[in-house]
C-alpha cells in the first residue's frame, strides 16, 4: 500500500485488524480489509456480477460504435501493437462500469496513466527510493491525484447515503464501490490520499491482469485462421441488440455471455490462456508448526511462496498430446481442457487413471430413449493445485468470475465489431511473455503486436 499505491505511512494501521473492545472481547478483530473484500465478493457475484457484466459490454459497444476512426469502408488501417489497443479500450469500459463515468472525463488521459504506471509497478515494489526511480514515483503519483479528484467530485456532487439500493449511478459507479467508501468512512480513514491508494489498489488488480489475458486471448484466436472459424461459429449466434439504459431508442451489439462463458472451446481457450501467461506467487504462512510440503519442513513462522508457473508448467500432471500429435506445456492448446469421451488421449491431465475418473463422472445422454455418446465437454477436475491463477483458499482473487466474463466477451465484441489481420514482421519471433513481470499475474507480451484493422465487413 505504501511504495506502490502510495498509501500515507501513517494512515497503513487503519488497514490493519483492529484489536476487540472489551466489551466484544470474543469476537474476532474487525478487518477493513476483510469487509471490503466481503463488498466486492457480494458486487462481484450474483445478480450484481450480471449487471455488471451488461453494463461493460454496453460501454464497449457504445466506445466502439461511437469511434469513428474506423470508418474507411474496407480499406485496412495499420496499428502497431494489438495490446495498446486492447487495454486501452477494455481499461476505460471496465473503469466505466465499475467507478462511474467521472473517473474518466474528469480525467481523460487516465487509461494511458494507467499504464504507463503498471509498466513500473515491480521498481515501486521493490522499494526503491524516489531519486532512484524518480519516473516510477510521477507514475503513481499522477494516477493518486486523479483519483483524490475523482473522489472531491463525488463528496460535492454526491451523498451517498441517500442513493438508496440502487446498483449503479454515474458519480461512484457500481454499488460495491459506493460500499467501498463507505467502509472506509466507518473506520475513520478521511485523509483523501489513503482512501486514493485503497481506490488505486482496487483498480489495479481488477485491471492489470484480466486486459493482457483479453489480449493474449485474442492474439490467439487472430493468429489460427482454424481456431478463428471456430470461434466465430461460437459467438455469431449469441449476438443480440440491446437497449442502451439511458437512450432506449438506441440499441448496441451484446452477446449472451453464460452462453458465450459455459461453451468448451471457450471456457478451455481462457482457462490454457491462463495457465501459459500468468505468474503469480502464491504466499502463506503456516498455521502449524512443522508444516510439511513436498518433502519440506516449514516452521510456523517462515513464509512459504509458490509460483503459480511451475505448476501450470509441471509435466508430471498436464498433458501435453502424444507422439503424432504433441502440445507441449510452453506452447497454447485451445483444447487442453476439453475431454472427449471417443478420445482417451484428450483432457488437462496427464495420468490415464485421472482421466477415467473424469470421464466417468460425466455418464451417456439419452435421445428419444436411445444412449448417445456424450459431446466433448470442459474439465477442472484434478486440477485444483495445478491452475492456480487466481491464488487460492480464503484469499482466492473474488474478481475471478468477473475477468472471465470480460475475456471473453471482449473477444466476442471485438471479433464481432473488427475485421483484424495480424502482420508478420520480417525476423520478428512471435511474441512470448514478458518475465520482467513475472510474479504480479498475467505477463503481457514482450513486445508489439502490429496489425491490420477494419470495420467488419462481414
């Protein structure tokens, strides 16, 4: 909270569990950190996880609709790199849905801010001091002072506590933000740069790891000309038009995201886009003493931290094809997740007694009183130590439902809305992760991306 979102030193103890009063001796200390994270577990899920859902593809479509940069019939524009344009857009409808539409207009260049500061997180981690790493510092300070405005607007414009129920309005945005603040109220914090760096905390993690998954989902559906045609077979039917809420008379291209979110391609493309790009390390600290993990004695009070790579790389447990047909674990396989029951070599595990297992759960279906063999379906099962992208246990990311649901929407709109053709760069390789950010989740690519992009002529 302090190097990196630039939390007051002297405000970091209001973080912290308070001890009980003596009147609640029994009762457990109240964490501020674990009601909001109760907050944005409730915002995150259910009914609010819908809406907000609606609402980014809403404002991805508008943004999309509205930009008229695009607009050459069919002659191809060239950009130089997929994942600017990506986290730009995907950033600002995300913001939008979540803190409200002043977050952006009162700051307009913050996407871009956002960015530049997320490409030198790991320095302000680090803890370097401000002379050292003086562009770090600027980087985070710019994006504290925007948010210290965003909040100033929202206390002279807004009281929320007569907003009511309602799940979204335009100053603080969804309803769990508003709950946020109000969090924060109750626990005594009003210095406007630690409520600024609680703000920033949160909008870092639900945007520096779910926008350069969205890109690296993309890339891969654009650069398999096969995989592309089974994909837009996939989301061409779940499209419909939608009424903007604010503008009923004008309608946006959206798509049935639990179809979109519960399809075997679709769920396997995101859950191997994962597994191949994110890296993150898992801390804990044991409860007991003498812990043993792996063959390792951990005392009660050392820390024990593991890379969520080496597992996603483990060739012990994932499968990686066969002889004929390899995939090996550094390399994307849309399908790793799917088993077909007519394919005993197919799956995410390794072990042919893990895939029986499997399988067997999932009995034949039955058609006019007749037994059918059962389709190809998606598969976690085994895997529960294997995939940890999002940590696990009580500290599991609660954002988990929501960035799997951006995903692959935004491949849906932008595959939908673009015609988008990848651009080989002579002596170029294909872009691998970059491992600067290795440790912080989701590793961006190395390097640029160029393109070709058009309206869809389709």
């Amino acid at each position: 909270m302090v190097n990196a979102f630039g939390c007051p030193k002297h405000m970091v103890h209001f973080f912290k569990p308070q001890q009980p009063s003596a009147a609640s001796s029994k009762q457990p200390g109240e964490n501020i950190e674990q009601l909001i994270h109760r907050a944005v577990q409730t915002g995150l899920s259910g009914v609010h996880l819908d809406a907000l859902t609606t609402r980014y593809q809403e404002n991805m479509a508008a943004a999309i609709e509205a930009n008229s940069v695009f607009d050459t019939g069919n002659s191809w524009i060239e950009l130089p790199d997929l994942n600017a344009f990506v986290e730009k857009r995907v950033f600002e409808a995300a913001v939008q849905s979540m803190f409200g539409t002043y977050m952006l207009s009162l700051n307009p260049t913050l996407a871009d801010d956002f960015w530049a500061f997320n490409r030198v997180i790991g320095t302000l981690f680090m803890g370097l001091p401000r002379w050292l790493s003086p562009a770090a510092y600027r980087a985070r300070d710019k994006m504290l002072r925007s948010i210290e405005k965003w909040q100033r607007h929202g206390e002279e414009h807004c009281d929320i506590e007569k907003l009511g129920d309602i799940d979204w309005e335009p100053y603080y945005g969804s309803k769990f933000i508003r709950e946020r603040q109000q969090l924060l109220d109750k626990r005594g914090i009003m210095d406007p740069t630690a409520r600024a760096a609680e703000n920033f905390a949160f909008m870092w993690a639900t945007n520096s790891n779910s926008v350069p998954a969205a890109t690296w989902f993309l890339y891969e559906v654009l650069q398999d000309p096969q995989l592309q045609s089974r994909v837009r077979k996939i989301i061409t039917p779940a499209a419909s038009h939608t009424s903007l809420e604010k503008k009923p008379n004008k309608t946006v291209l959206t798509f049935d995201t639990p179809k979109l979110c519960s399809d075997p391609l679709l769920q396997s493309l995101y859950a191997e886009t994962l597994r191949l790009r994110v890296a993150v390390l898992v801390v804990r600290e044991p409860a007991q003493d003498n812990f043993s993990f792996r063959g390792w004695h951990i005392k009660k009070s050392e820390v024990l931290s593991i890379s969520t790579r080496t597992e996603a790389l483990n060739q012990d447990i994932w499968n990686t094809g066969n002889d004929e047909d390899p995939h090996p674990l550094d390399t994307m396989w849309a399908d790793r997740f799917i088993i077909d029951p007519q394919n005993p070599s197919s799956g995410p595990l390794r072990l042919p007694q893990d895939k029986k297992r499997n399988k067997s759960t999932i009995p034949a279906i039955r058609v006019n009183g007749h037994a059918e063999a059962r389709k190809p379906y998606f598969s976690m099962d085994g895997l529960s130590a294997s995939w940890i992208p999002y940590g696990g246990g009580t500290s599991l990311c609660p954002g988990r439902h929501f960035a799997k649901q951006e995903i692959i929407t935004t491949a849906a709109i932008l595959l939908t809305a673009y015609d988008f053709e990848l651009i080989d760069v002579e002596g170029k390789d294909s872009p691998q992760v970059d491992m600067s950010c290795f440790g912080f989740g989701t590793m961006p690519p190395d390097r640029a991306i160029p393109l070709r992009i058009r309206r869809s002529q389709g």
